[in-house]
C-alpha cells in the first residue's frame, strides 16, 4: 500500500476520532474529510462529489417528504388513536407502542416517526399514570428494530444500497431483501424487549424537572424617579449582566417578552431575571433598581397570552450544541430565553449563561406565542411539552396511507425503481396538500444528507488507495478466511463504529472493506451486506449511538447507564441472533 492509501487510512481514523468526541458534527468531520480528498488528488473532483449524486442519498432525501406527508395529514394520529387507548400493565402499554411504531418504522425513516410520537406518547403516560421512562426506550428500540424490516426503514439501508451499486455496478437491493433477517430479528428482539424491559427500566414519575418559578428566576422593579427612566435595557446595563437573563417586563398588566436591547424603560416597570438567584445583591446594586413591588405572586406564575413558557428538548441536529447559552443568542436567534436547563433529569445549577449545551438537554424557555409555530418543524428542537400545535390535515390521512402504499408495491413488484417510487411518492405528498412546500424543506434531514454525500468519497479513497483491501486482509487474518465468523466480525466493527460515530458514516466507511473481503473469499456479497445494514442500525447501548436514542434522552428522563444497562446486552442479543439468522438464510455453515 503507497502513501495515498496510508493517507486515506489516517484520514479516515481522524474522521471516527473527531466524530466520537462530538465536538464537531458528523457533517462537519466528513464534509472536511471531503476537502482534503479532492484538494490532495487522491479523489477526482467527480469522486468527491459522487455522493451528492448517488441514488441512495436522493431516495432518502424523498423518503423525508414522504414521511413528512404522513405525519403533516395527521396519518400518525390515526395509528394513536385506535392502538394506544387504555393498557392494565406497563407490559401491555409498551406493546401497544412497539407494534404499530416498528410497523410504521419498516416503511418510514424512523427518525420521523419517533419525532410524531414522543409528543403523543408523552401526553398518553399521564393520561394513564405510567412514567415516561418505561415507554420511551423501548419506543426508539421498536422504531430501530422495525427500520430493519425493509431497504426503505432506515437512511443507513438505501445508503449501504446506493454504495454497493456505486462499487460493484450491480442492480442492487429490492425492497424486501433485507426482509427474511430482519423480521424475524424484530420479532425475537421486540418479543425479549418486552419480556424484560418492564423490569428493569427505572420508575421516574414525570414530575417538573424545574420546580417553582421562584427556584430560577428573580423579580425587581425600576424606580418611579430614578435614573432608569427612559434609558433602554441596553444603556442601563441590563442586557450584559454577569449572570444574569432580563427575561421579560410586566408593565401596566401586559408584558413585553424576549425584551430587545432598544426597550425603553418606564417608572414601576416590573423586571424578571433569569440565572443565579444568588445574584439577587448585584442587581440590587444598580442605582434606580428596587425591590420588586408585587411580591405577593411571581409574575412567571400567571397566564399571560403574549407569553408561552415551553419545555423543549435540544435535538442532535441542533445550531447551538457545544455553545454556552450567553454564546447561542437564544433572544436573537430564537426569540426566547433560557429560563433553566435539566440535564440528566435534573436542573443544572450555577451560572446560567456559562452552561455549555449538549444533545438531550431540556430547555425550560420563555417565548413568545410564535414560538412552537415556528419551532414545530425545526431541527434545533423537539418540543415536548404538550402545547397547541399546528392541526394536522385529517381529511388526507387515508390518502397519505395510500400513497406510501402505492410507493411500497410499485418498489416491491420491480414496476417502478426504489428511486422513482420514492420521488414518486414525494411528489404526490406535495401535490396531494399532504404537506406543503415548506413543511417537506425542513422535513430533509441536511446534517445527515451531507454526512451521507461525503461519506462517499472518504469510501472511495479507502477503495482505490488499497487501504480497504488492507483491511480486509486484516480481518481475514483473523477470521482464518471463514465466513461466518468473517460476517460476525463485520458486524462487531460496525456495530462499535455505530456507537461512536453516526450509523451512516459507519456503514459508508466499511462497505469498501466488506466488498474486498467478498472478492478475496470468492462467496457471494450480499449476507455481509445484510450484516452491515443490521449492525449499523441494531445500536441500543448509548443515547449518542443511533439518533432515536438520543431523542427519547430528554423526555425520558434518563441518565447515560440507563442505556448502557439495558442496551449492551441487547446489542449482544441481537448481534448473535443476528449473524445466527443470516447462516440459516443464506445457508452458511458454521463449521469450516
């Protein structure tokens, strides 16, 4: 192997170092990945660029406005309606949740379809008096089993799909090829799931993870004759407190939320803080600031229609992961204020602004009615409070079901392709009014679209260079040329790569390999192909492994361990079982 295949080797083990310490987005890492690629001449222009191309990545990108229909005329609501209703034990209720969403999850992304149904099943574990963290696991391990049962489940199968016919110039995969390993994977793992789960999930009612309003926020007022009157928020020194949020202003019985720096300050203007309570001496300090004059009730205790207090959950996706809160802007960019943050289940104390955000906090914020509109189909937040949401299309439901069943059989029957079944169906969802323009832009994932797209070229560098084939030879060495064992040990790789860095770029990144290990072996590709579609998406252990994971984080009110306790064995579960199923399916023997 020469230096381009050393080269390509080092930047790959860069890409997964960077990617697993998350300072940096998986789009980031591999878009970077990309640029020094083509500009190094290791890839051509035409290398580099060929993700963005490939017809894996454009049936995603459809799939997305696919699902979107679905969830936009409400089709997600009907599946709530008629299959949750009243359960007699945690047992029942999880199994209510794991049948329709691993259905659902077989031909919808399922990253959509936990997104539609944490609200939902949020609401529906008060209704009936269960804690949220015995429902919302095994809501994100359905959605990942049941993407397993078909090529359009997950982002991971059409992306492996699209690769493999890059390479190898084959027709590729049908829509039901993964199907003969994956459902009876699912049904063995969903069956064990709820066989288990019910016991050793932790009971954490859903109480406020905030508490009372007094805990994190302050009150003072502006003096009738003091120095304060006239001069805005910004002259008086209110917007660059240490450590401290002006939140709002109650004057004459309305308020002024998310306040700008140009708010003129009137006599007996009623000031709410956010932040260190602590600092409630500072603040006093300021020359025409007074104790407030309503003590009797907080102010953020009262309804007030020009203000909405939201509890909202940061998504993996999200603009501000890895800023401090001062730093993220939320007043400019948002139009809301920090009022607290739970991290773990808890609040996190100390000085607000400094508090540096990660995937799976929950944000109590102050905003403004607009708010929840705007945010509903934004990828910075999964809103989790139950709050008046945008009314879904109803009379389209039955007619989103029957486009997505018009895309499955024509896939299915070879009378369409999986790429034009798919446009296909997005078209029709927009046409349709399923959902409009707007709701199927921000229904495509861009993160994941371009860490798909560069992923391609780090794969075909590792291809060409000979570092794949290198590779190969090693896991070869090991395995003693065997192929079953060759198979568990593709799947072990991906499915620690998985845990570390996202599903996809593992996938993408070990496809070049398994391809050379296939040609070495002479035996056909397509069970290790399975294998690495399986393991990419079968990933339980951690919240930061597989992004479903990672959206039930917050709403659940889970700690890290919670995962790793009920997850690692499930992984091994279904990595055996898994391997096992592909030996009788494809009829390998597992004696050499």
């Amino acid at each position: 192997m020469d230096w381009q295949g050393w080269f390509a080797l080092s930047l790959a083990g860069l890409a997964l170092i960077l990617m697993s310490v998350g300072r940096f987005g998986p789009h980031l890492v591999m878009m970077g990945v990309l640029v020094v690629l083509s500009a190094s001449g290791i890839v051509t222009a035409d290398q580099a660029l060929m993700g963005f191309s490939n017809s894996g990545l454009i049936t995603v990108v459809a799939m997305f406005v696919v699902a979107a229909g679905i969830h936009h005329s409400g089709g997600v609501d009907l599946v709530v309606h008629h299959l949750l209703r009243s359960p007699k034990s945690v047992r029942s209720a999880q199994a209510r949740i794991a049948l329709p969403v691993s259905l659902l999850s077989g031909f919808l992304n399922n990253t959509p379809v936990v997104a539609t149904m944490i609200p939902a099943v949020h609401a529906w574990s008060r209704k009936i008096g269960i804690s949220p963290s015995k429902l919302m696991i095994p809501l994100s391990y359905s959605a990942i089993l049941g993407g397993t049962l078909t090529l359009i489940g997950t982002s991971t199968n059409l992306v492996v799909n699209g690769q493999y016919r890059e390479l190898t110039g084959e027709e590729g995969f049908s829509i039901f090829s993964i199907t003969a390993v994956g459902l009876p994977v699912a049904v063995i793992g969903i069956s064990l799931m709820l066989l288990v789960l019910p016991r050793v999930l932790p009971d954490r009612k859903d109480q406020q993870k905030f508490g009372s309003m007094r805990e994190f926020t302050l009150e003072v007022a502006v003096a009738f004759d003091g120095p304060l009157v006239g001069r805005s928020v910004g002259e008086a020194g209110l917007r660059e407190l240490e450590r401290l949020y002006l939140v709002e202003i109650e004057r004459d019985g309305s308020v002024v939320t998310a306040v700008p720096s140009e708010e003129r300050l009137q006599g007996g203007d009623r000031l709410v803080f956010a932040g260190d309570t602590q600092a409630i001496s500072d603040l006093l300090r300021i020359n025409g600031i007074v104790p407030s004059v309503h003590d009797d009730e907080p102010s953020l205790s009262k309804d007030r229609a020009e203000r909405r207090l939201v509890e909202a959950a940061l998504s993996p996706q999200s603009e501000v992961l890895g800023l401090t809160i001062r730093d993220a802007r939320f007043r400019d960019r948002y139009g809301a204020v920090v009022l607290a943050v739970a991290r773990g289940g808890e609040r996190v104390s100390g000085n607000l602004g400094n508090i540096r955000l990660k995937p799976g906090d929950v944000l109590l914020l102050e905003a403004r009615p607009a708010f929840v509109t705007r945010q509903r189909y934004n990828k910075d937040f999964l809103l989790i409070n139950d709050l008046e949401t945008e009314t879904p299309r109803h009379d389209r439901a039955w007619l989103s079901w029957g486009i997505l069943l018009v895309l499955v059989v024509s896939a299915a029957f070879g009378l369409l392709s999986m790429l034009n079944a798919a446009l296909m169906g997005a078209a029709l969802m927009i046409l349709s009014g399923c959902c409009s323009v707007g709701q199927a832009q921000k229904a495509v994932d861009v993160p994941v679209v371009l860490t798909i797209a560069a992923s391609f070229a780090l794969g075909a560098a590792l291809e060409q260079t000979g570092a794949a084939g290198y590779m190969a030879e090693g896991i070869l060495g090991v395995s003693s040329g065997h192929p079953l064992l060759t198979i568990f040990l593709v799947y072990f790789t991906v499915s620690v790569l998985t845990e570390v860095i996202t599903n996809n770029a593992a996938a993408v990144l070990v496809i070049p390999v398994v391809l050379s290990m296939t040609s070495s072996l002479g035996v056909p590709a397509e069970p290790f192909v399975i294998a690495v579609m399986m393991a990419a998406s079968a990933s339980f252990a951690t919240p930061l492994g597989y992004q479903t994971n990672m959206m039930v984080f917050g709403p659940g009110d889970y700690r890290f361990m919670d995962f790793v306790k009920v997850g690692l064995p499930m992984n091994v579960f279904i990595g055996f079982l898994t391997v096992a199923v592909i030996a009788l399916v494809y009829g390998i023997s597992p004696v050499a």
